[in-house]
C-alpha cells in the first residue's frame, strides 16, 4: 500500500494531519507517507512516539492555499504538497492521496496528473451520508455542477462499486435524487437520468425527494454536483443547529440538566452518526488513482478515519474494479 497524506492542506495542518497519521499507523499497522515542508512534520512528530519505520516523508516546499485558482496552482507550484504528492503516486501502485487541502485543486491536480480513466465521461465526489438504517453514498457532491444524462448514469455506477466495496453493501440499492417520486417529475436532466437508471443494470428503487433522504431504503442517492453540493452543506448546517439548539435547551435549567445527564448517551450516539469525521472523506471516484478529499477542518481522529478509507479502497481493488467496469460500459 501506498498512502500518502497532505501535511500541509487543512486548517489544522499539520499538527492533526501528522497525529492522525500516528494514530493510524499504531491501529492499522500500515506505512504511511507524509508529504510537506520536512522541517514542520519533524518537529510535529518529535512530539509523539510512535513506530519510525511506518512514517515517510516526503519534502514539499510550498502549499497550495484555498484562495488560489486551482488549475493555474497546479501548474505554478510543482513544489506544493499536493503536486509533489500526486507526481509521487503515478509511480506507484495501490496509491491513495488524503488530503484536507484546497477541493478545487485536489480536484484539478487529480485530473491533470492522474488522469481520468478511459471510459469514465467525469469523475465525481462521493460523500457518506447518515440515514435512519446506516449510511448512504451520495454523488457526485460537487465535482460536476452542470451534468448530462449519462453522466449520472455513471455516477450511478461509481457509487454502486463503491458502495459494494469500501462500504460492504450487497446489490445497493440506486435512488435518483429529484423534486417528486413519480417517474416524470423533474427537469429534463433527470428524467433523462430516470430511464437510463431505469432500463441499466441496477437495483433502481426510483426517485427520492429531499425530505426523505434521511429515511431513503437507497444506499446510493445519484444527482448533479450542484444538487449533491447543496444537499450535502444543508444536512451539515441542519445537523450542527439541531445539535447546539439541543444542547442549549437542556444547559437551560436544572431539569433540563439533570435529564440531559440521564441521556447523554444516546445524545452523543446520535451526534456520531452526523459527525463527518467518523467517515474520514470523500473519495474523487473516476480518475487513475486513488484520491480521498477530507474536510477542511478535519482534527486526527478523521484523519486516521481517512486511511481507514483507505486501506479498504485498496484492499479491494476499487480502482481496478471501476476501471474494468468502464472498459464493459465503452464496449
């Protein structure tokens, strides 16, 4: 396994990057490659013991910030972290890059370094979502705001291997994401979409609208970027008011107190499964590589939760599976 991670992307960087990374490596025995400003990760892992034969790293100069153009980044700063992480995996094999760095050039370095795999129209992010029976697959959550019919087709197709592979679901269940149940709501673009779902080799369990989302039977939920960017930023904003309004109204009074002691938890049980750290990232399914997009402020415990990710997507060969799904689909 080749694991890199960004040292140097992320608002806690790299103090939570590298301590992800030594939490990793002592739970999943697994070598792991920094990539960053050599000095700052020194002196970081100075701070820990931890098992010295498991950790590289890899010297970067610069950093990409998240308020530079993408595209233009990656070609002006071949020293950042990211760039020199992504030359380093088109050498290697079962290569997977962690970064909670910049989305736009993680996305952009992915696609002018690595490539997209022959067959696949746009690669797409693919976020794991809570829902009342366990987790979802939502796609694509960004990558791709203006989309075709066919590409959510494939979408559909990215999210099944994954869902399959790295989150161990059996014959997922596909829901199109849309404004109605019935078969010929939408707009063009997913009614499109419905009938090629409808007539391709899926468990197609039709449209779900956004109030059923939390309780949907799918295990992928397919949409446009733009869509999937919005519904992923609400469920966040929705689950972060409900969790203070909840702790606000109990901290009000002594009954409330006494009663949220009584319940703590449960209350801390249902605030994992809304917490994104627990799944570590989304991976940028379609490109010639293994790429994983942590959240910007991702702390250790989602950085070590992201070369879990990791460790299964190689494991079971995920990128060799869309690759040859993709050459079945060209054919």
């Amino acid at each position: 396994m080749n694991i890199f991670l960004d040292a140097m992307g992320g608002d806690y960087a790299p103090y939570e990057i590298v301590k992800g990374a030594i939490d990793a490596v002592k739970e999943y025995d697994v070598k792991l490659t920094l990539v960053g400003h050599r000095q700052a990760i020194l002196e970081e892992l100075s701070k820990y013991d931890y098992p010295n034969d498991k950790i590289e790293i890899l010297h970067a100069e610069t950093v990409i910030e998240n308020t530079e153009e993408p595209a233009m980044a990656i070609r002006r700063k071949p020293d950042s972290s990211l760039v020199v992480a992504l030359d380093e995996m088109k050498n290697r094999e079962n290569a997977v890059l962690i970064s909670a760095g910049s989305t736009g050039a993680l996305l952009s370095g992915g696609l002018l370094k690595l490539g997209r795999i022959k067959g696949i129209k746009r690669p797409a992010l693919a976020a794991t979502l809570p829902k009342t029976d366990g987790v979802f697959v939502l796609i694509d959550t960004g990558a791709n705001a203006d989309c075709k019919p066919e590409y959510l087709e494939q979408f559909a197709q990215l999210g099944k291997i994954y869902s399959e592979n790295v989150l161990g679901k059996k014959n997922p269940g596909i829901g199109l994401i849309n404004i109605g149940a019935e078969a010929k709501k939408g707009n063009s673009l997913v009614k499109a979409a419905y009938e090629l779902l409808e007539a391709g080799d899926f468990n197609f369990v039709g449209n779900v609208e956004a109030r059923d989302i939390p309780e949907t039977k799918a295990d992928v939920l397919v949409c446009d970027g733009f869509t999937g960017n919005i519904v992923l930023k609400l469920t966040e904003g929705i689950a972060e008011y409900l969790l203070k309004g909840m702790k606000t109204s109990i901290m009000s009074n002594t009954k409330g107190k006494i009663g949220g002691m009584l319940i703590k938890d449960n209350l801390k049980s249902f605030k994992k499964q809304f917490d994104y750290a627990e799944y570590g990232g989304a991976p940028f399914l379609g490109v010639k590589g293994g790429i994983i997009k942590a959240h910007g402020s991702s702390d250790a415990f989602a950085i070590k939760n992201a070369v879990r990710q990791s460790i299964k997507f190689i494991e079971n060969d995920v990128l060799q599976k869309i690759t040859d799904n993709a050459k079945n689909m060209e054919a």
